[in-house]
C-alpha cells in the first residue's frame, strides 16, 4: 500500500470512529508499525485535517461545538471525576487542559471528554499509566477550554463549577 492509499484508509477509520482510535490499532489494520502511523498522522494534520493526539488515541475532529469558554479552574486530584462529571453530565465537552510552566510556558493537553464513559476511561489510563495529571504542575491551578451547544449550557456548568468552589473567579 502505497502512502497516499495509508493516509486515506487512516482518515477512513477515523472518520467511523466516534472515540479515540490507538496508533496501535491503526498499525494492525494497515499492517504498518505504530511509528509508521505517528508520521503519517504528522502528515495529515499538516495538510489539514484536525487530527487530534489524546491520551486514548487518535480522533477526527469532526465537529466543532458552536459554543466555548475557558474555565480558570483549581482542585485536587481527588475532584478530578466531579469536575468533569459536572461538566459532561451538563452538556458539555472537555475540549483540553491548559497549565502555565514556569520553563516552558503553556502547556496543553488535549483530551475530548464529552461523556461520563470517557471521564471514566481517562481516570483509568491515570491510574493503570501511573500518569501525573498536568495541573500537578501548577498546584491545581489549571485552565479547560469547554465546548457546549447552547451558552447556556455553559452558563450552567461554569455556575456549578463555582458552587463546588472549583472556579478561580
């Protein structure tokens, strides 16, 4: 297979995905080496599509909530699965998280949580990856971009993000 027909049948399979796809996953469909799957992804976003790295694999950003705000947030650990659980029990998508390094300045993670069965797959991949997660740099203090259909959505969860006493302002 030539390169052209690897990078088509990669967008194929994202495009039928609805979650993360492993670059190991994509290697043993195309017969390739992860590796292989990783230039070819680099590739990709380099002609454009929105192509998204997460912890779980990859996605095809497909679509775009038509609503966003970036939410200055600080807890522990331990309230990682409520603050997401509000915000996807709420009609909203963690889009990312964001922490400011003292050395490298921003950093970001993207992570497309968009439901309870997600926040749930990427509190695993803490645990059995034995993963520190990003706002550990920054004392808990870390930003999410959140993407939801309505602003009103939006206005709901930033309100119940704010009872938990998780919002920053």
């Amino acid at each position: 297979m030539d390169k052209e027909s690897r990078f088509e049948k990669i967008i194929e399979i994202l495009e039928k995905e609805n979650a993360p796809v492993s670059g190991s996953k994509i290697a043993n469909i195309l017969n390739i080496t992860r590796q292989v799957v990783v230039q070819d992804v680099a590739v990709l976003k380099s002609r454009g599509y929105q192509i998204i790295s997460t912890a779980r694999g990859y996605v095809l950003n497909k679509r775009e909530p038509p609503f966003k705000r970036v939410l200055a947030v600080r807890h522990s650990k331990e309230d990682i699965f409520k603050e997401l659980s509000i915000i996807v029990n709420n009609g909203g998508e963690v889009i990312d998280v964001i922490v400011e390094h003292p050395l490298y300045g921003e950093i970001r993670g993207m992570l497309n949580i968009r439901t309870i069965e997600d926040v749930k797959a990427f509190l695993s991949k803490m645990e059995t990856s034995k993963a520190v997660p990003l706002m550990s740099l920054s004392n808990g203090v870390h930003l999410h971009t959140v993407g939801a259909s309505t602003n009103e959505q939006l206005d709901k969860i930033e309100k119940l993000l704010k009872e938990e006493g998780f919002l920053l302002y």
